[in-house]
C-alpha cells in the first residue's frame, strides 16, 4: 500500500472526533496497511487516520525505530510532571511550539486480531501517544497551546505558504 497525502490545518476531517472500528475488515486492515507505509517516511513519530482523510480510530508510530499502529486508542494513564516540548505536526508543516505534555502515556486499544494491547513510553513515545490520540479527539497540537503561543502560532499558519 502506499502513503497517503497528509490532510493540512483548516481540512474539517482534522476537527471531527473519529469514530471507533467497530468490524476489522479488509478495509480496516488496509487504512493500517497505509498508515504503516505513511509513518515510515523519514521525520513521522505517527500519523493518526484523520490525518489521511479516514474518520476511524486508528494511528500509526515510529518512535526510537519500533513501528506499529493502534485501533480504538484510548489514553488510560498520564503521569508525570507537564512540560512544554518542542512540538510540530504533519498537519501544520514547518511549525514548532511548546505544547504542554505529560513525561508519562499509556493507552489502551486493539490489534487486527482483537487483541487488546497497550502502548506506553516516556520522552518521544508520551509525546506521540498523546498527540495521535489527540487527533483522533479532533484536537490539534495548536488547541494544547498557552495563549500567547497559541497567537503567535496561527499568526505563523495565516503567514506560511501552504495555508
């Protein structure tokens, strides 16, 4: 399967809570087939199925080399001190800011067998968890901003190329 197009800020699917798999079908199994090829591309931690235009609870990862996907995530555990990381997204390229973030994620879904699995991670991992589930909230990075960042990053959006 190939990549897929990365759907950009302002694209509505990005603002819509998706919806869980309910049946793991050959289309299930091809929305996972593509978000795998679409994370492996260089500079991706994860890519959430919003983000490819597919309204379904599914996201990829790429994190420290392990790659693989998660169905019907749900954050069950954030612990830790909050931070402000560097941050960027796929949907909003070129862009970085401090986005707070728990030191500690785990969450909780199911494989393409049913099978119930967990993720969890500290540093890049905590990040990409809460990110990609994020997503699929129909949450950007932007709307976790502090308020003066949050201005100074839709000002940096109204004046980038690809807006």
């Amino acid at each position: 399967m190939p990549e897929r197009p990365i759907r950009l800020f302002g694209d509505p699917v990005l603002k819509t809570v998706s919806a869980p798999v309910e049946q793991i079908d050959d289309r299930v199994r091809a929305l996972v087939d593509d978000l795998i090829d679409s994370v492996k591309l260089p500079g991706r931690a994860g890519v959430a199925a919003s983000q490819i235009g597919v309204n379904l609870r599914v996201f990829s990862y790429n994190v420290d080399g392990e790659i693989g996907y998660i169905i019907n995530p749900e954050i069950v555990e954030l612990s830790g001190e909050v931070e402000a990381i560097d941050e960027g997204c796929l949907s909003v390229p070129g862009l970085w800011h401090k986005t707070p973030r728990h030191a500690f994620a785990r969450v909780r879904g199911i494989d393409l067998d049913g099978n119930e699995i967990e993720l969890s991670g500290t540093g890049l991992m905590a990040q990409a968890l809460q990110h990609e589930t994020d997503h699929l909230d129909g949450l950007l990075y932007l709307d976790r901003l502090e308020k003066d960042e949050r201005r100074a990053a839709m000002k940096a959006v109204r004046e980038s190329d690809w807006f």
